[in-house]
C-alpha cells in the first residue's frame, strides 16, 4: 500500500498513470490547501501541485493569529469582520490541537481608552454569536501587570482583555496537507507547472509540470484547474493569457521573535494604533514572542522576501515604546517577512495597503481558469468553499455539498498540554513518541536548549513529505523562525539524518548544509 505522505512512493504511483483529475490545484499554501480538503471530502478526485515546500511563502510567516480583524472593525468592514469570527470558531472546533484562545490586552494611558476599546470589543464579542471565545473586559492596572509583566507601568491606568485565536500557521498547512491525503487527494511538493493545457476550443484541460527534487517532466489531465499561488496568481495568469493584467500588489509584513521575557506572561499585546496607524501584536508564541507587523508596499514578490532595515527599526521603535525592557537588534532571535497578496490598486484608488479589504476575489479567465486571490489564514475554509462551489459548475460536475465547516482536521485532538513542543502533531504526538521508544538514539535532542529531537526529523521525512533541511527547521519544527542562529548550528545533524531516511549520499548533506546556512543568515540579524 502506498503511504500518501511518501513522496517518491506518491510521484511512481500518480504519474506512472496518465493522471487524470476532476480539480487540478496550483499552490500549496493555506488557500491552496484548503481548496484540496475541501473538493477532497466532497469526494473529488483532486491533485494538488506546489513548486516548493507546503507553506513556503506568506502561509508560514504570519503573524500567528487566528482573528476577525480588530482594526477591520475600525473601517467598518463589519461584514468580513462577522465573516472571519465565524470562520474563527470553525478552525477553534476542527482543529484544536493547533488553534487556541489567547488573551490580548491593550494597556490604556489616557482617560478614555478604557471604555473606548471595551465598548468596541463588546461589539467584536457580539458579532463572533455562539462562536465566541471570551468576553472583552475591562481591567484595573494591577491586573493587566500581571498578565503582562513587561508592559510599561509609568501612566499606565488600566486596560481592556479580548479574546481571539493564536496557532501555528505551517504546522497548520501540514496537516491540512494530511487531512486532504486521507481524503483522497494527491498532494505534491516540488511540482512546478510549467504549461497550461487547452483543447481546441481554447478551454483548460491540463499541465505540464516538473518535478524539481528528480528533473522529471510530468502531463496531468484535469477539468478544472484552480490558480492559488498567492503573490504569485499573476505569473499564472500570464501563462494562461500574457496580456491579463496584474490582479495582485504584494505588501510586506515583517515580524520579530524575542525571547518571552519582554511580555513576561501568557497574554498577548495589543498595541491599537502605532506611528503609522497600524496594529502592533506582541504574541507569545512556543516560549517566545512575536512581535510585528509592518504594512510595506512592493513592486515585486520572490519566495523568500527579505525584511527592510527601515521596518525592523520600526517595530523596533515601536515596541520598546510600549514595553519596560526595550528589545534591540541584539535581542533578534529570528526576523522573518512574509507578502500579503493585496488587491492591485486601481488608479482611482488612493488607499494605502493597510486600509484595503482582505477579503478575497475570484477571477475567472475566458479559458476557464479560476484564480482565487486575497483572503487571510482565518478565511481560508471559506475561501476554499467558494472557490470548489465554482468549480462544480464550470467542470460540469456532480453537484455535492461542502462538509468543511465540521471536518476535523488531522491531528485532532481536545487533550493537549501546550507547553511542550510536541502539542502541535496532537493525536500524532503518540506515534512520535513510540518511534523513540522503539530506538533510543530517536529521543536524542537535536540542541540542548530545544525539545526537538531526531525523532522529529524522521518524522517529517517519512510522515510529512519533508525534502530539505528547510522544510524541516523552517517548517516542520519551525526552529529558523524561532532561533535563526541555533538553526544554522543544528542543520549538519538535520541533514545526516535526512540522507540517511532519503538514501542520499555525502554531497547531499554538504549542499543541504551550504544552502541552509546561507538562507538562516538572512533570519539573523
């Protein structure tokens, strides 16, 4: 039996076959992914392409929050807002190993932040209905130092507790991933489509793809192909028409992680309106804390965006404005930038990045292809629903409900102790721990100062499609976000367990090592 998690098992099995499918899926972030679990679970025959790893680009570098968008509430986009609560709750109930209530406070200074923001979140908590996670409360300056010891004291008057979702965004799309493979579906990484194909009368009916770990060149047959590449619809669009114009306009958000000293406790911070009229997020995050966002407009997007100097002295700035111990570039344990995939402006529209919508579009082409663009992790079961419900008929298929807004994600797990790494697999957790079990030298720690062990590593291999050392420390235990330079160190020991799992030899190793290292560098400051 073929484990659908094995990629070179997966690779001989689909492509040996002139593969055919009913919904062809371009992109393997948390839209992409979402769109596959979806059409999946429908009963779909699907197959899902990605050119690099699950979740490389924006979909591993949020900010970690699951929320309806406070500051969307601000602008009165009240309908996105109820939209996003709602999708909130769903992912709290279908996946609650990797999404859980955090407390946010925001510390008020002056007289009438307190029942400014309490009367506004009351609102946030009404418009979440029956799929709410706690009540906004006002709170005296005692209590909110105690939630967060770090924050500044001096003029401090009080504060306000609400309640949203905080989760890991790449361990999220993982199992996304699986729970889409045990659906049915085929999901690949390393699969870049090159062509689109189309029949005499100029419609869509399949690609042709490389597999970029073995150089090999592959055709899938499909009836619908859905375009969720994120910042990179465009370059899709273009293979599909060169004329269309761009849809997309990436912005730039960049976030710092620190140690969790500089909150002090297990709330978050919420920071309502920085110098430049954003929201500041300082979330503490598997023992650390992640601070962000910036809100940067870019002409052109890449799968590994680099942070400005510029925006790391601004949240920089901005923090240290906010908190008693001030954290300095010394204090970088990793910075990381990730590109929101905004709506491109029209000429009349004047607005700047942060105030446009990130409610999603779909676009259909006059050869059938349908880009889906937009949105945010919150919305992508959402997303995902609309995106198959258009499929249907344009591929003329069988006509079947969505089953999503209930489906348990894989992994799914009530039972979780979150202050260990291992909470993030949930019921998988059990399965790491019998493969240390059955050989002792699996429970060796890959760094003294990390829980992460070989274990994990032979996981990701055999478990979770892992093909490089990055996919494993970027995404599958997520230490380059977490400690750039303890990455770089461990990554020598990552690969030799991953050649030996992937039957690769020395050169391998030293290549993975070299393109490793080099790419952890632009995470350290």
């Amino acid at each position: 039996m073929v484990n659908l998690m094995d990629r070179n098992e997966l690779i001989k099995e689909t492509c040996k076959k002139n593969f055919t499918c009913e919904i062809l899926v371009i992109g393997g972030g948390a839209t992409g992914l979402g769109v596959a679990v979806d059409a999946a679970s429908r009963g779909y025959n699907v197959i899902l392409l990605e050119q690099s790893d699950f979740a490389k680009g924006t979909s591993s570098r949020s900010t970690k929050l699951v929320h309806g968008g406070v500051r969307y509430l601000q602008q009165g986009d009240i309908q996105m807002v109820v939209g996003a609560l709602h999708e909130r709750g769903r992912m709290r109930q279908n996946a609650p190993h990797l999404v859980k209530d955090m407390r946010f406070i925001i510390g008020n200074y002056r007289w009438w932040e307190q029942p400014f923001y309490t009367i506004g979140l009351s609102l946030y908590d009404l418009l979440a209905g029956r799929l709410g996670l706690g009540r906004s409360l006002p709170l005296t300056k005692k209590k909110v130092v105690n939630e967060i010891p770090g924050l500044k004291k001096s003029k401090l008057r009080g504060g306000v507790v609400y309640h949203d979702g905080q989760f890991d965004d790449a361990r999220l799309a993982i199992s996304l991933a699986e729970t889409a493979v045990e659906h049915g579906a085929v999901c690949l990484n390393y699969v870049k489509v090159d062509k689109l194909l189309k029949n005499p009368e100029g419609k869509l009916n399949g690609v042709e793809a490389t597999d970029l770990i073995h150089g090999e060149k592959y055709t899938f047959n499909t009836k619908v192909i859905i375009n969720a590449t994120g910042v990179f619809v465009d370059d899709i669009m273009k293979i599909d028409n060169p004329e269309t114009k761009n849809k997309v306009r990436p912005s730039q958000g960049i976030h710092l992680v620190v140690d969790r000293k500089f909150l002090g406790g297990k709330s978050a911070l919420m920071i309502p309106k920085t110098e430049d009229g954003r929201v500041l997020f300082g979330v503490p995050w598997h023992n650390k804390v992640v601070l962000g966002t910036t809100d940067t407009p870019l002409n052109n997007h890449c799968l590994e965006p680099k942070a400005l100097e510029e925006e790391i002295d601004f949240v920089l700035d901005q923090a240290g404005q906010y908190l008693e111990l001030k954290p300095t570039r010394k204090d970088v344990l990793s910075v990381f930038a990730g590109l929101r995939p905004l709506a491109a402006p029209t000429q009349s529209d004047t607005r700047k990045t942060k105030e446009i919508s990130r409610s999603h579009k779909i676009y259909k082409s006059k050869s059938g292809l349908l880009t889906i663009t937009g949105g945010k992790w919150t919305t992508y079961r959402e997303m995902a629903e609309e995106a198959v419900d258009r499929s249907i008929a344009l591929g003329n298929l069988v006509p079947r409900l969505c089953v999503t807004k209930t489906l348990k994600v894989h992994g799914y797990s009530t039972n979780t102790d979150d202050s260990t790494w291992d909470y993030v697999y949930g019921s998988d957790a059990k399965k790491i721990n019998l493969l240390k079990q059955e050989n002792k030298e699996y429970a060796q720690l890959l760094h003294k100062d990390y829980t992460f062990t070989v274990a994990h590593v032979v996981w990701a291999v055999r478990e979770e499609m892992a093909q490089t050392v990055e996919d494993v420390l970027a995404r599958r235990v997520r230490l380059l976000f977490l400690d750039a330079r303890v990455a770089a160190e461990v990554a020598p020991m990552v690969a030799s367990i991953m050649a030996k799992e992937l039957c690769k030899d020395r050169n391998w190793e030293e290549e993975q090592i070299t393109e490793f290292r080099s790419l952890a560098k632009g995470y350290i400051l």
